[in-house]
C-alpha cells in the first residue's frame, strides 16, 4: 500500500471519522467528565493510519491508532470495506460520579448513519 492510498482513504473517512470521534467525546462528557479534562480525547487526525487486508472478507479495512505522548496505544478506528466501523478509546479513569465504577474505554460501532457507543465499565471490589 503506499502512502498516497492512505491519503485518499483517509480523506474520504474524514468526516465519518470526525462525527465518530466526536461520539465519543459526547458519551465521555455524558458519563461526568469535564471537557476540560486531563483526559486525551479522540481526534481523528492524529490517529497513525494504515491499511490493512481483512483476511475474512479479503477487503481494505483502514484502520487508525491513537497513541499518548509515551507512544502507548490508546485507541483504535477501524473502517471495514462493507462501510461498517469499530473504535475504541481508552478513558482509564475512576467514573466521576459513581466510586463503584472504573471507566476502561469507550467502544464505538456501526455505520454512517447509525453511530452505537458505549462505556466500557469494570466493576471496583468494595
């Protein structure tokens, strides 16, 4: 694959990647946690872009990582070839509101037009 594949898919998911990212940040804040966080959000430009071959389908699924400034991943997008998506973005963090809950990540799914996401939640032993 080279670069400039990369590019045009890039370039043509833009806008669905945005509007997932944006998903995302949208489900961070609805759990209680301010924008002005010391959280990372998800943004769809700096994710590191490649494409890969499903070796079910055999199509080109794009497919982005997020990482932090220690180069650990963070998160990933995944764009299939059926024009179906899977992200998932780590928070990490205590939930703001209920002790009883840690907030692992924030997985996101579906297509265009039917954006799903969801926190992932670990229970915290008492």
């Amino acid at each position: 694959m080279t670069s400039e594949q990369v590019a045009e898919q890039v370039a043509a998911r833009r806008a669905f990647g945005e509007t997932v990212c944006q998903r995302i940040i949208e489900n961070i804040v609805k759990l209680g946690f301010p924008l002005q966080t010391e959280l990372s959000l998800p943004k769809f430009d700096s994710a590191e872009f490649s494409l890969v071959t499903d070796p079910f389908t055999q199509t080109q699924d794009l497919v982005g990582y997020w990482y932090n400034a220690g180069k650990q991943r963070i998160g990933q997008i995944k764009f299939h070839g059926d024009g179906s998506f899977y992200a998932e973005y780590d928070v990490v963090q205590p939930h703001p509101t209920k002790k009883q809950w840690f907030v692992e990540a924030i997985n996101a799914w579906g297509q265009q037009d039917n954006i799903k996401t969801e926190a992932k939640l670990l229970d915290i032993p008492q």
